[in-house]
C-alpha cells in the first residue's frame, strides 16, 4: 500500500464520503441511500453495470450534480465548499477541451485558473506523448486528447482524482501507456484516485480499493486485499434432491450447475465441506459474480462505512 501521510496531514485520512446519498431523475432513481468513504492515498475502482449509477455518483463528488438526499465530503469537508474546490479534478468521458485551442492554449489556461497550478508536470506529461505545443485540440488523436486531459487534471496537483471512464475509447496500447502514466503520477504525489472502469483485468491491475454500484446501491466497497480472501470458490457434485444443504452453512454470492456437478462463490461461514473442491477466486471472479448476482448480499468493510454520528474528521 501507499504511503497516505501527506494526504492525511492535509486534512483527514478521508478522500471522499458519503452519506445517505441519494439523487433522483424525472425517469427514477440513480441513487438511493448510498454511503461509503474512500480512504487518502488509495487507487479505487468503480465497478458497476451500465445504468447503475457511476456517472451520477462522480458528478455528485464532482459538485456538477446536487444531491437529493445525504452528502458528500472532500476531505472532512462539503464538496461544495471552495477551499474543497481546490483539492480535487475531474475527468469525464468527453474530455473536454476546446478543439481550435492548442495544446500550449489549453495549459496556460490550466495554469491562470488554478492557483497551484504544476506547470512544469503538466509540460512533461504532454511531451511524453510527443504532442507538439503548437497542435490544435481538434487535430489530436484520441489518446493524444487524453493525454493532454490527463495533463490538466495533474497540472492542477489535486489530492483526489475523479476520473469517469476516461480512456473508455482508446484501443490496448493506448490503455496501457496512460494507465501508467496514471499510476506513476499518482505515485508519485500521494494523489488519491477514484476511477470508474468496465475492464475487471485493468482493475485487478491497478486498483487496491473497489466500490461496487448496482441498481442505485453500494453492493461491494473496501480494500480489495481484505474483501477478495473472505471468498472461495468451491465444486462439487449435486445431489438427488439439487445442490448440497452444506452450502446453507455459508453466504452463497454465485452458484452454477452443470449435469451433476455445481461450483459456487461463498463467503465461508465455517468450515468447508471436505467433499468439495476449493479454490481461490481471483479479483476479476469476486467482481463478476457480484455483478451477475444483483440479490446476493452486499459486502462492505467497517471501515469503508462511515458511522451515521461519526465527525468528518
């Protein structure tokens, strides 16, 4: 894990917390009574089907949205409020950027709008990319705007990045390079990132804290090194009457069956069957199976569950 002093001292050991966040649509619902905190200095993912409520969550962190229940805290503080402000980025799916700016255009703005703006970082990541200053947004190629979005998202140093999907377009290549740059830009300033993703293998990489969204609710949130071992993955054989009654001993997230023969995500309650095979499931199977099984029990850590009564700080 990463060393969260910095973040810590700046504020709380907090990044981000919810609290009974709720927020209604003329169509429905995309959140409803949604509470969970994201510990400073962590790489989190937001895993979720479409629809679930990941956009919405991010732009109520964001301040773009008002919640219509509940709150959300930056660093003990209101999101809203402007000392907050400054202490976090976000980076939506579009990306925008003025497309008849250049890329030296769109810098200096980043730099005359933001107080502690890192200009010499900002420079660095766009020439890594070979981007040429002069280039005009409209020009770039899609990892090339991301690119030089990920550059005004670092550029301005925030303690929390909130990044939804942003290299959801972008082919393998592309993904790979700037999810590093990613990870060693967060590394290497202690940055906090909470970042939405459809790839569970990009996740299982990067991401050591995960926060699960289905139908509006939180399902899943907590570090992934605690929650992933509290599951097993067992096989066995049926039996006349259907699936064995030993597996009532433990809470079933997932079963499957083919011809005589089940195999089934538990969180053990006890000891194994001795009959059955077990095995341990990966980050990416944990995830799935949460996902295919929106009437399984949620899973959230103590610690990722702020206390109703609790103080921000």
């Amino acid at each position: 894990m990463r060393d969260t002093t910095a973040s810590a001292a700046a504020g709380t050991r907090w990044a981000l917390e919810a609290r009974g966040l709720g927020r209604r649509y003329r169509r429905g619902r995309a959140l409803t009574d949604c509470s969970f905190r994201l510990p400073a200095g962590r790489i989190a993912a937001l895993v979720g089907p479409n629809g679930a409520g990941k956009s919405t969550l991010l732009a109520l962190a964001a301040g773009l949205l008002e919640p219509s229940e509940g709150e959300v805290r930056v660093f003990g503080a209101p999101v809203t409020d402007p000392a907050a402000m400054a202490r976090w980025a976000y980076l939506g799916q579009d990306k925008p950027l003025f497309r008849r700016f250049t890329v030296a255009d769109h810098l200096r703005m980043g730099r005359e709008l933001n107080p502690g703006w890192d200009q010499e970082a900002a420079e660095r990541i766009v020439l890594a990319g070979g981007i040429a200053p002069r280039a005009r947004a409209g020009d770039l190629s899609g990892g090339q705007r991301t690119r030089v979005a990920f550059a005004l998202a670092f550029g301005k140093r925030p303690e929390l990045l909130l990044l939804d999907e942003p290299m959801a377009d972008l082919d393998p290549v592309a993904r790979e390079e700037l999810g590093a740059l990613l990870l060693s830009e967060a590394a290497e300033h202690g940055t906090t990132v909470l970042m939405s993703s459809h790839l569970l293998g990009e996740v299982e990489q990067m991401c050591d804290y995960v926060l699960v969204l289905d139908g509006g609710r939180m399902r899943m949130a907590g570090e992934t090194d605690e929650l992933v071992p509290m599951h097993t993955l067992v096989s066995g054989v049926t039996t006349d009457d259907g699936l064995p009654a030993a597996l009532d001993n433990h809470t079933v997230i997932e079963v499957r069956t083919s011809g005589r023969h089940f195999s089934a995500l538990v969180r053990r309650e006890g000891p194994l069957d001795p009959a059955w095979q077990p095995a341990e499931p990966s980050t990416e199977e944990v995830l799935l199976a949460y996902l295919r099984s929106p009437g399984a029990p949620a899973l959230l850590s103590p610690t990722a569950v702020p206390h109703r009564k609790e103080a921000s700080a």
